[in-house]
C-alpha cells in the first residue's frame, strides 16, 4: 500500500518521528493481527510503500519468517544511500489490551532474530492495540 506523498513525508531522524508515523499509519488496531512492514532508506526517508501482512498466527513460526528474512535481504542494497544503510519499522498489530503479552514477546524475539539474519537494520518494533501504538523494541 503506498502512502500519500510519501516524497513530501517528514524525515524519520528521531525515535519519536518513528512512533508519530507509525501511530498516524497504523493507528489503533483494527484487525486481529497482522504485521506491518515499513522501509527506510538511509537517508531517514520512508519509502512509499508499507507492506501489510495478514493471517498472522498467534504464535511465531519459521516458514513466514524465513520468507520475510528474503525479502529483507534482497532490499538491503535498495535501501543503503550514501548517508548509510537503511532499516524497517515493524508494528505487529492485534487486538485487546495494551499490555505486553507472553505472544507479544515471541513476536518480538523472533522479528529481532529475521532482521539480524537478513542483516537489516530495524528501526523500531511497534505494538497497535485497541489503546493505541507503543515500542516494545
């Protein structure tokens, strides 16, 4: 899905530019979970296009992540700019409380694991609740 204007998008210099943006494209949640994808350059620019990706289990698994470790690492080279490499925003998104759960963790360990071994920077970790959107990484 790319975002309006994406070229005109303030720059992602601070962690709180990164959880502003992720909170006005996200939001609070609305499905039961999925996981969005957001890339930057290395510039500090988000790219226009921002990758949902639904149907998520409650619980990790390999394949899926597998999968997302390609594609991260066949981005890696689209991403660096003279000013450095560049790096995703990963917002995992469910419904119910704004509490950190057992699942959430998982999710977290094992999207900090993908990024590690496709060798991409991860510029934040996200949570989207029926409370809103907070960092848990």
């Amino acid at each position: 899905m790319p975002i309006p204007n994406a070229a005109d998008a303030p720059l992602l210099l601070t962690d709180a530019d990164v959880l502003r943006r992720v909170t006005d494209l996200v939001g609070t949640a609305a499905v039961v979970r999925q996981l969005w994808v957001m890339f930057v350059d290395g510039d500090c620019r988000q790219t226009p296009v921002v990758m949902p990706i639904s149907d998520l289990p409650e619980h990790p698994e390999s394949g899926p992540l597998d999968s997302l470790a390609v594609v991260l690492a066949g981005l890696r080279e689209e991403l660096t700019t003279d000013l450095g490499p560049g790096s995703v925003i990963l917002t995992l998104e469910r419904r119910g409380p704004d509490a950190v759960l057992p699942a959430d963790r998982e999710w977290r360990r094992a999207l900090t694991l993908t990024c590690e071994r496709a060798e991409m920077g991860l510029r934040g970790l996200f949570l989207s609740t029926d409370a809103g959107v907070r960092r848990i990484a």
